[in-house]
C-alpha cells in the first residue's frame, strides 16, 4: 500500500520520464459523530482518521507518529479487551479478534494502516482512534466482513476503545513505548560502549600521558585513568537512567505485568493525564549521558587528531575517506556523529520540557510531541552508542612515541620540584625553560634557586624527583 492512498485525486509525475499520469481512487463510506467521510476503500482506518489526515497536512513525510506508539496501543488495547472480557462486559469472541489483529500490529504487519503524524490533538486522541478503527475494521474482515458494509461487527468505540478514554489511553502508550526502548535499545547501547571503555581503562593501565587543563599542559596521568573518567560518567548515566523506570511503570491504565515489565497502575490518575513529569525526568536523564558523550567523543576526537600536526595519542579505526579533494584523508565520523545526536537530544530535552509545563489543570495536551521527542532521543542514544562502540571505541589504540614525546616535552612535570624547592622556584625554571627553548632538565640544571640551602639541582636529583610515572596518583 504506497503514501499515494492519502491524496486522492492527484497526479502522479513520473520525474525520470517527465509523464504524468492519473490514477482513479475507490472509497467508501464511512461515519462518525460528525458525518460522512470518504476513506480509500482498502485501508483498515476510517472516519475519524481520514479526518486527521485532511486535518493536519504538516511534516508527513518526516514526523509520523512513531512506531514505538503504535506497538504499545497494541499491547493495551489487547490488554483491555482480555480485562473486559474477564469483566463481562466483551464477549469472548470479540476479544479474540481484537487479540488477533493486536497481534499482527505487533507482528508488524499493519504499519502502513497507521498513517497519522505528531502534530495533531495534544491528547494524541486521533491515534488512538487510529488504532480503534483499524483493529476494529481489522477484525471485521478476519470475521468474514468487508470493509465497505455499513455496520461492522466490531465497533472502533464500543469494542476496542471499551472502558478507555483517549485521556488515559495515550499517556499509558507513552509509558509503555518509553520503558520499553529504554530497556531494549538505550540500556544495553550505552553498557555496550561502557564496557568497551572500562576494557580500554584496563589495558591502558601503565600507559603515563599528560594530562590537560584548559587545553593547557598539566601534570600527568595515565590513559587508563583519563578513560576511567569515561566509564564512570556512562555509570552514572546508566543509574539515573534505571532510576526513572519506576516512575514510568506507572500507567493511566490499570496495569499488570506485560510479559517482563512490571507496569503498575498509577497510584494517582490525576498526575498521570494532567502532567507528564516522567517522561521529563527519564529524558533528563537521557540528556545527562548525552552531555557525557559529547565529552567523551570529543575527547577521543582531539585526542586522536593529527594524524601528524595534531596531539595523536589514539589511533582510532579509519572507515572511510574523509575528503573529495585532499586524498587520504580520514576523519574521525563517529566523534561527529555521536556528538551530533548529543545535540539532538539536548534539543529535544528543550521541546519535552517546554511539553511538560504545559499541563493546563487536568489534561497536558503536549502528549505526541514529547513522546516523539523522547523515542527519538532514546533510540538516538541506544544506537549512536553502538555504532561509536563497533566503529570506533572497539579499535582504539595508544600511540606510545607520540604519548612519550608529549610526557618529555611538558613543562609541567616541574610541579614534581614544588616540594623539594618551592612553588616559585619550580615556576622560575619551567618559565626559563619556556621562554629559552631549553628542556626542564636543562633549565632545572642552570637555574640559581631562590631562598634555599643550595643554588642548583643536580642531574641525577633532576631524574630522582622528577618521574612522570610517579605523578599519576595511582
């Protein structure tokens, strides 16, 4: 079923062969509270989705409701109709057809029945009513209806929507949508990369480099150290991220356990339609390792640089050339890519933030777009951090004559004199070292020491009391 189905009526251009052709379109009939609608007379949806579509002409081709939603209507709507039919109130043959078509959505097989985009009723009610039709419809057919008879065995309202308000229908979706990317896609990309990191720490263990402070010289550490840093950012990031789970297990539903994931019912149902400060706390938390991975890609970007005029401590993987004109050129792609989705996210952490104030007494009408903005992040993040991991972080490498050039060449090894000679005179002889071209040894040898018993330091005391090795605070 291709895109055409929402335009009715318009001419299709052939671009390679500059024809234009006209195709004629079957509908059908189809109503709701406020008449008749003309609905493509094959599609599963009906009046009120038609209607959106009409609606709301805006970004189809990029901002359709996510995938992730979709699937989650699924699973509570199949949900509900088991809970009605234990309650009575469903009979069981309507049940089983509303499971079977919730089934095949989440198999999958309906995704082109499910056409709406973001940017439409703040409630997200047209979604729903995406979903209610098309399962409904749906189950029609697998009952042996046709879609163009005027009254259908399954009603999108009374059936498939029974006990539900789009109100509570939705915010459950975005829970569920939003736990479940966490877990399956978020969590394990960023352990994925984290683990890499924490091996890189251990091999570089002994590795001594120098260290840099306002992308100045410092006193020296080892790779395995500065990677370390990594690998505790990425832990923390992953907490606050677990932190948030319990809060989103909470539904506007009744809930249960649905196959691994422990969703509860909301204890109050007022906070959970009126304000959405779960989805702003657990995208908080998703800003807070973006933040971190920009840090750690941009690192690994600089310190890779080069590969002959730049710091070129790493070797990092090269994937593919880097320039149209200068050949041989190889870019560090996965730095820049991952430090682009760590923009997106922090963009969207903007739009979900905004969403979330702006619960007006008992219903947030911000729902689509921060539930968008949020799955995006999460599967930015999830895969962005995989990609880094196989592309780049598992091939890392330490370029020990350049790391050993830059220890030697560094001025700031003289802080390993401050308690033999003093601060000033530690200072006097790496500015003389500075401002003469000298190395610190041979400024530390000419130098004349200020205020102490003794005018020089000594060679051999120079390589007792000044080893980088010793300076890394194991």
């Amino acid at each position: 079923m291709g895109y055409p189905l929402l335009f009715p009526g318009r001419l299709l251009i052939n671009i390679v062969s500059k024809q234009i052709t006209t195709y004629i379109m079957e509908f059908r009939i189809e109503k709701d509270t406020m008449g008749q609608v003309k609905v493509p007379a094959h599609v599963y949806w009906g009046a009120q989705t038609q209607r959106s579509i009409e609606n709301f002409k805006i970004a189809r081709e990029t901002n359709r409701m996510p995938i992730e939603i979709i699937r989650a209507f699924a699973i509570l709507k199949k949900a509900a109709a088991l809970t009605n039919q234990e309650a009575g109130v469903l009979p069981h043959d309507k049940c089983d057809l509303i499971c079977r078509v919730c089934d095949e959505i989440l198999e999958g097989k309906l995704d082109d029945q499910f056409p709406l985009v973001v940017w439409q009723t703040g409630s997200g009610t047209q979604s729903n009513m995406n979903s209610n039709e098309v399962i409904a419809y749906r189950a029609h057919v697998l009952q042996g209806g046709q879609l163009t008879d005027e009254k259908k065995y399954v009603h999108p309202n009374d059936d498939v929507n029974k006990s539900q308000s789009s109100n509570d229908t939705f915010p459950t979706a975005m829970h569920i949508a939003a736990y479940k990317i966490l877990l399956e896609v978020t969590i394990p990309g960023i352990e994925k990369l984290r683990d890499t990191l924490h091996a890189k720490a251990e091999a570089f263990a002994d590795v001594v480099k120098i260290g840099r402070t306002h992308f100045m010289d410092a006193t020296p550490l080892t790779l395995g150290q500065e990677f370390s840093g990594y690998v505790a950012q990425l832990n923390h990031g992953l907490r606050a991220v677990r932190n948030t789970l319990a809060h989103l297990s909470e539904l506007a539903l009744g809930g249960t356990a649905v196959g691994t994931y422990p969703f509860v019912t909301a204890p109050n149902k007022f906070e959970a339609l009126a304000a959405h400060d779960g989805i702003v706390e657990a995208h908080g938390a998703l800003k807070t390792v973006a933040v971190s991975l920009m840090k750690i890609a941009n690192d690994i970007r600089m310190l890779s640089s080069g590969p002959r005029s730049g710091i070129g401590e790493i070797f990092i993987p090269d994937n593919e050339p880097g320039s149209s004109i200068m050949p041989g050129k190889v870019n560090p792609t996965q730095c820049e890519a991952l430090t682009m989705v760590a923009a997106q996210v922090m963009g969207n952490d903007v739009a979900i933030n905004i969403g979330g104030s702006n619960g007006h007494f008992e219903l947030n009408v911000f729902k689509p777009v921060m539930i968008y903005n949020f799955l995006h992040s999460a599967r930015l993040i999830g895969e962005a951090c995989v990609s880094f991991n196989d592309k780049c972080a598992a091939g890392i490498e330490p370029l020990h004559d350049n790391i050993a050039r830059h220890v030697n060449n560094s001025l700031m090894l003289v802080t390993a004199l401050n308690t033999k000679i003093g601060y000033y005179n530690a200072a006097a002889i790496a500015q003389l070292a500075h401002k003469n071209g000298l190395t610190l040894k041979e400024a530390a040898l000419q130098y004349e020491l200020q205020g102490l018993d003794f005018k020089h330091i000594t060679a051999e005391q120079f390589d007792q009391w000044v080893r980088p090795e010793d300076m890394v605070g194991r």
